[in-house]
C-alpha cells in the first residue's frame, strides 16, 4: 500500500459515496447541462432524449439475444429472415430501420419476452 493514501492509490481519498474525490471534482468542473457535470461527450453537447431512447433499446436487445442464442446466433440475429409475422419475413434490422423508434421497442419487447419464456 502506499504511504499518504486512504485507498491504496496515491491521490485516492474517496467521498462517502466511494467516488475518487478527483472524479467528483472533475464532475463539478463541466457543464451542467449533462445531468452530473462533466460526464456529458467531449465538447458539453448532450444526447437529447430519443437517441437515449435508441441506445437504451438497442442495448436492452443486444442482452437478450446474448441471453437467448449463443454469440455466434446473437450477433447474426438481426440480419436473418424471420418468420415471425410482426417481421413479415424480413430481418429484424430491415423492420427496424424502415419503422423507427416503434420498431426498436417491439423488438426489444419480443426479445424481452423469449428472453421471459413467454
């Protein structure tokens, strides 16, 4: 352990939420349009609402089908034709792609509900 430290670390005083005190105090340094300060992209721009919504879909069907279908099958997934009738016989991207928002999310929810043994 390092002498002069509380964590090991040299510098690593730590806040009662177990944060490093350099992070928090970076954190206070940026804008606060980000939520927390600072943790917003490079530049003080923020990701505005529907693309948090994107990303966090994308996300959730990233899980399942990592859940659901061993890596090689997950990572094909979206591209395949499937029989299901909400895709028409189409891939899950194309439906995707072509319906937007509403699209992303039924897929997330089918996927959530294989992925539930429903």
């Amino acid at each position: 352990m390092w002498s002069g430290s509380r964590t090991g670390r040299p510098g690593g005083r730590r806040t009662a939420t177990g944060t490093p005190s350099r992070t928090r105090s970076t954190w206070r340094r940026g804008s606060g349009a980000a939520g927390w300060a600072g943790c917003g992209p490079p530049g003080g721009r923020v990701l505005d609402p529907d693309r948090l919504l994107r990303i966090s879909h994308l996300i959730g069907i990233f899980k399942a089908l990592n859940i659901i279908y061993s890596r090689k099958l997950a990572d094909a997934w979206v591209r395949l034709p499937n029989s299901n009738r909400i895709f028409a016989g189409r891939a899950p991207l194309a439906f995707m792609m072509s319906a937007g928002v509403p699209a992303i999310q039924t897929v997330h929810r089918l996927l959530d509900a294989r992925r539930g043994g429903m």
